[in-house]
C-alpha cells in the first residue's frame, strides 16, 4: 500500500512540474509556452517567432500530465512511464534543436533556466514513480480442462468388506441361497 502511494504521489508530483514548466523561463529569458513545437521536428530549428498556448511547448508536455493521471488512476505503470519518457523525450529534443540553433548550450545566466530543470526533474519523477507503483494485477485462473482432472474411482472412500477366513466356501454357506418360490406363502 505504501509503494502504491509513494508511486502514484510521485508521478502526480511529476505531472504536475511536466505542467508548469512550460510557463516557467527555459532559455535565455524565454518561457516555454512562447516556443513552437513544430520548431522541434523542423529543419530550421528553434526560431524566435511566438507560438499560441496549444502549438507550444505545453501541448505535448500537458498531454504527458494528462497521460500520468490517467496513468495514475487506472494503476496502470506503463501509462505513467510512457508520460516520462514523453516528457523527458521533448525536453531533449528541445535542448538539441536549440544547442544546434544556438550553437551552444549553457547553464545559468542567459542559458538553461528553472523550465528546463522543472521538465527534466517532472519527467524523472514520472519515470520513478511508475517504477514504484505495484501496477495492476489480473487473476486469471484457467479452470482444467475435464480430461485433465484426476479421476475419483466411485467407491473409493467406502471401507472394504474383510477377507474371507481361511477354508471358507461359498458354497457351503446357506445363508446365500433363497428357498425355492413353491415353499413361499401366498402374499
């Protein structure tokens, strides 16, 4: 119970860091929520022009958060650890295409910012957390097919009868034979 907490708290922290830091400084005193996501898959790279909230960066890193949570409420591990990677993977990718723009990247100052750290620390806690939760368990319990269960011989439970005494004939004993119908009275 206390890895199921501990997993899912995580990961919903995580989500949570995924969400913000797009509103958050990333790079040279630009926000997030200010670089175009196509900027990432183009051949120009990370330009200066603006993006709308929906075609910035908070659009794959918000549908990572929605990932997780739905994740964390189906108790399903594989969900939040596909929003980590999703995450980490755009927040990657965005550092190379502005390290190849830019020709450099640095820390601090005019360079990486608090964005990037909160993307990178929320994608890490995504991928923590759905290594801690138990994810979810089916019992699946196949019944045996009827030729494979074992066969209780009719009987078998009933005590047997004692083995005759040495020297016993059947024949000899009277109580096996019934009278003949003629010696019968009539009913």
């Amino acid at each position: 119970m206390l890895r199921n907490i501990s997993g899912s708290l995580l990961a919903l922290i995580g989500a949570v860091l995924a969400v913000q830091s797009p509103f958050r400084v990333w790079y040279g005193g630009r926000h997030g929520s200010d670089i175009r996501v196509d900027d990432l898959f183009t051949g120009v790279g990370v330009t200066p022009a603006a993006a709308a909230l929906l075609g910035s960066l908070f659009l794959p890193l918000g549908f990572a958060a929605l990932l997780a949570l739905l994740g964390v409420l189906l108790r399903s591990r594989s969900a939040v650890g596909a929003a980590g990677v999703l995450v980490l993977g755009v927040t990657v990718l965005w550092m190379v295409r502005q390290g190849q723009s830019a020709g450099s990247l640095t820390a601090g100052g005019d360079g990486l910012d608090i964005g990037v750290a909160a993307a990178v620390g929320g994608g890490t806690l995504l991928l923590l957390g759905a290594a801690m939760m138990p994810g979810r368990t089916t019992r699946h319990i196949e019944p045996s097919p009827p030729w494979e269960q074992p066969y209780k011989k009719p009987y078998a439970d009933a005590p047997t009868a004692a083995p005759p005494e040495p020297g016993y004939r059947p024949q000899d004993d009277d109580t096996l034979t019934l009278r003949p119908l003629s010696d019968r009275p009539p009913d």
